[in-house]
C-alpha cells in the first residue's frame, strides 16, 4: 500500500472526553472516529488492525475444530422470553419493535439464537460434538460508555458455544478452548494472564478470564510469582490465618472515640495497627410471596478485619445470603439503636444473624463500634464477651502478601483489562429452551453447553494501553495497522531515493511483509511523527544523503536511536528483526 492511495488522519491533539491513553491515541492516529456515545467509525487505519485480530482468532479457532456460522444482529424476542433474559436482562439489553409491533433485540451475545439452532439441527449423540463460532457486531446500552473501545456500546466479539453430550465431554471441549485461547494471545505478542474466574449462578470452577496486563486496567488479578495459580479478585480465595486464636489479654472497656466513625480514624486515635479493629458491615435478605411482596426480611452483620474489603460476590455464595442488599438506616438504627459508624455485635436491641470472616474469627482483643455514638468496645474476645458467630466465611477480597492458595507462596496483584472469557455453562440454556438430542440410550437428554468470548475491538485498546509511550502507539508486529513503513526524504527530489524506496517496497511485498510507502511527500519531521503515533513497529529511512554512502537507517519503534544498514542488506535486516 503507498500512503498516498491510503486514507490517514493524524490529529495532534485528543478530543476533550478522552480520559484513557488508548482512546486518545486511537483517536489521535485516526484508527476511530466518535459517531455517537458509545459509537464508533472504524477507520482504515484502525480496521486493518480489527482485521488482524479477527485473522488470528479466526485460524486458531478453525484450527480447534470450531465452525463459522454467522447469527443475525436483530434477534426475535420470543427466543429471549424463553430463558427469562428479556425481561431480566435490564436496560443494557436494546429492545425495538418493527412496524408490526413485534418485539425484538439488538444482540449483546447469541446464547439463544445459537441453542435454537442446536435443538434444531443436532438431533444426535452421533453429531456430537460441536462448537459453533462468530464475530460478530454487538451492542449493548450501557449506562455510561466511556474509554473509547474499552467501554463502547457497539463492538465486535467472537463468541463460541460449544455442544456435548455430557459433563465430561463438554469439560474436554471447554479445555481445547482453553488451550485455543492461550494460542491466540501468544500470538497476539501482549504480555496477559489467564485468571481463575468466579462462575457466578451456574457453578463450579472452570470458568477462565484472559486479563492483558496494563497499569490501567479495570480488573484485579491476583497471582503466585512462585506457582502458576492466578485468579480474578472475585474469585481468589482468602485462606484461613494458620494457627488457633489466641487467648483474652485485655478487659472488655468502653472507651471514648469522639468524631472518629472509621476503622482507620480509631486506629490512629487509640494508637494501635488498624488490623486490630473490627468493621462492621450491615446487610439484609428478603423472602417475597408469589405476587412478589416482601413476607419477611433477615437482617445479617458482616464482620471484616478494618484493613480488609468485602468481597461482594463471596459474600453472595455464604448459605442464606444469596441476593442480598445493604440494610436501610431505618433496619440498622432498629437493630442497632445507633447510626452507621459507631456499629458492633455487642448490646444489640434486635437479634439478627452474624457472619464474621476467617481473620476476625481467629482475632482476640479485637475493637469494635458500641453501638453508641462517639464511643468504641476496646479488648473485644469471642466466647468470654459474645457468643461465637452464626457462620465463619471467607467474605474478603485478597490483599498483596496474602498466603497462596495453592500453598506455593504468597500473593500479588497487578491490574488487568479482560479481553477473553472461556465459559462452561451446563444445561442452563438447553434446559430453558428445552433443546435436547438423542443419546446412545435412546433418550432425550440436554446439551451441555460452554460458551468462548474474545473483545475483538476491545483487544487494540487494550494492547495500546500496555505499549505506548509519549509520541504514540507501540503496535505489537502480529496486530500492527502495518509491519513496515517505508520513509523516503525528499523522494520527489532525488531519483536515487525514489528508486530505492520503490525497490525496497516492492522487495518487501514481494517477501509476504504488511508495508506502507509514504509518498506524500511530507518533510521528515511531520512524516516520523505520523508514524511513530500511528505506531508501525519497523521503519526504514532513505535519504540521499544516506545512499551516497550506501546506506540507509532502520528503525525499531522501541529504539532509541536509528541503525545504519547498508542497502543490499536492509530486507534481511528487516525481516530479522521481525522475527524476534
């Protein structure tokens, strides 16, 4: 391609609601356009590189056995209203009427669309198994798009669903996903982790996020530098403290806090390490009839060491707490005689059920709110002050130095950006839209289902965010919009130049390499900065001062200087250099 019959767009400064690096850069390169919230044109620039990833992904998949097919945007709501998900789903979901009245969903997945397809199609164990893939436009309405192609409503995704016979069929299928998908960011040359993800309703443990490690990434994933174990912070678990409690030093003391409402304000106040106080956190299930009214409501404390935070979807899996909610003021003065602050297990004026996480269980002369304004418990002790809690859970997220899991060493955390998801989903749908096949037995029996999902327009934003620097993108070679630029100086003036960058382009080509030749004619400055914000990772400089003495300079874009080649050998240095 020459850079003249290209269309690029260059900006030298990022529009005033792009808050994250990528969205600037990508806008800045001319890779995306805003059309509206959440709305975007894919460039020429930014659509070869959706392109590449969709090339990858779409051989690795092939290469695993999966099928394309491709399932329409518009969806008929009757497919959604089988499983519940029309209605359940909520505002994200985007639901439109034809001129007929009837209902209809702009896709944000394909679960439906997809089982419909299987209990038609696959009528027998002897077509199983199956896995069928697209990539596809979605949307979905979020609340608040921002992040440019981090959070957008409209993207492109890769979504895969498997189909199988049994529990141990599809387990096989999700695992050849699983190793699919380690292949395809391998290749994407990013630096990512594949984390242990929480199953959410469905259950069980083969649930897998693939997190492209960046500073600013979204998500906490928490990893063993000496193991392989890495998990999402939702789903790393919090190991008991090794040992028995320790026994009562102190006497039970009322002791005076005035204005100090935190854990970390009383801590400071008295003195004493933060992780010796105890907070107290309110909530509260309800019981509702069949026409859906509240028949009754179960207030619960939560008890977490000060320096920890709850971890909302453990404390969703503790038996009773499944939907909860925070408790109102009006529940928690109830029970507690006080307002939010000043809170504690000791003296209250309702029973209600205590949950106390493992750390706190473990904990003597712990200190706590006293149910009094302005005052704290000091010397706090399980059994000699208040009864043993009601259930012991892990209900905290991790922090860094925390105990592995898998006893192999201690805990770190660094943030990523979820690009992939791999998925096991069982008979949830198939069982919700009675999709079923004959077994060897000669009996219906529901498919067991895993579904596969990689952010295919999310990915470049993500890859951006983990390479760039000041002057712009640092494009990885396999994902880059081109490999190679070519950058002829004064091509227009001097015939050496002309031919040598033309030969060079063709050579090249002719060798199967991505590469662009700038023949616009711009002077050297505003022609490196274009590129080096657009971010092509090799670039070759010819001038004619540089041919006199037979040479011309090759440029990284991680290097810090250029390098002298001589012209016979620029192709292999090239081709060299991309290898590594």
């Amino acid at each position: 391609m020459k850079a003249s019959q290209f269309f690029i767009s260059t900006l030298k400064e990022a529009p005033a609601d792009a808050e994250v690096v990528s969205h600037k850069l990508m806008t800045r390169a001319g890779l995306i356009k805003k059309l509206g919230a959440g709305i975007y044109n894919y460039m020429p620039m930014g659509l070869r590189v959706i392109r590449k990833v969709e090339a990858i992904v779409r051989e690795e998949m092939n290469r695993a056995g999966a099928v394309e097919l491709t399932m329409p945007v518009v969806q008929p709501a009757e497919l959604w209203q089988e499983t519940g998900r029309f209605e359940k789903m909520g505002p994200e979901l985007l639901r439109i009427q034809d001129r007929h009245g009837r209902d209809f969903v702009v896709q944000p997945t394909s679960e439906e669309v997809i089982t419909d397809i299987a209990r038609q199609e696959l009528k027998s164990y002897k077509q199983l198994p199956k896995n069928f893939y697209q990539i596809q436009t979605k949307f979905r309405d979020e609340r608040r798009p921002r992040f440019g192609l981090m959070r957008g409503r409209e993207f492109i995704m890769k979504d895969a669903y498997s189909f199988d016979r049994d529990q141990a069929s599809a387990k096989a299928s999700y695992q050849i996903m699983a190793q699919a998908y380690r292949r395809i960011f391998d290749r994407f040359g990013l630096t990512y982790r594949a984390v242990a993800a929480d199953s959410g309703a469905i259950g069980g443990d083969l649930s897998e996020e693939f997190q492209v490690i960046a500073a600013t990434g979204e998500d906490a994933i928490v990893y063993c530098p000496q193991s392989d174990y890495a998990a999402n912070m939702e789903k790393a678990e919090a190991l008991a403290p090794a040992g028995p409690r320790g026994a009562a030093t102190q006497a039970l003391a009322k002791t005076a806090t005035p204005g100090k409402s935190t854990c970390a304000d009383v801590a400071e106040l008295l003195g004493v390490p933060l992780n010796t106080t105890v907070k107290s956190l309110v909530l509260a299930t309800d019981e509702a009839n069949e026409a859906g009214e509240i028949v009754k409501t179960q207030v619960w404390l939560l008890l977490l060491r000060g320096d920890h935070d709850m971890n909302e979807i453990k404390v969703g899996k503790v038996p009773g707490l499944a939907g909860f909610r925070f408790a109102t003021v009006g529940e928690i003065e109830d029970h507690f005689g006080c307002k939010p602050g000043y809170l504690g297990p000791i003296g209250l004026k309702k029973p209600l059920k205590i949950v106390a996480d493992r750390e706190v269980a473990l904990m003597a002369d712990w200190i706590c709110g006293a149910n009094e304004v302005d005052f704290h418990i000091t010397g706090v002790n399980w059994g000699r002050d208040l009864p043993e809690p009601d259930a012991v859970a892990d209900l905290r997220n991790v922090v860094a130095g925390d105990r592995s899991p898998d006893g192999k060493g201690e805990l770190a955390i660094e943030r990523g950006i979820e690009v992939g998801h791999v998925f096991y989903l069982g008979t949830k749908y198939s069982k919700d839209m009675n999709a079923t096949f004959l077994g060897d037995d000669g009996r219906p029996a529901f498919f067991e289902m895993g579904c596969y999902g990689i952010g295919v327009t999310r990915l470049p934003a993500a890859a951006i965010e983990q390479n760039h620097d000041e002057r712009g993108i640092i494009w990885p070679d396999a994902i880059a919009p081109f490999t190679v630029v070519v950058c002829p100086v004064g091509m227009d003036r001097s015939e050496a130049v002309k031919v040598t960058a033309e030969q060079l382009y063709a050579d090249l080509l002719a060798a199967g390499v991505d590469v662009i030749l700038d023949d616009r004619g711009e002077r050297p400055g505003a022609m490196f900065a274009d590129w080096e914000l657009i971010g092509v990772p090799h670039r070759v400089t010819i001038g004619d001062k540089s041919l006199k003495d037979g040479v011309v300079e090759y440029q990284h874009r991680r290097d810090p200087a250029a390098t002298k080649v001589a012209v016979a050998d620029i192709l292999a240095h090239v081709k060299g250099r991309m290898a590594v």
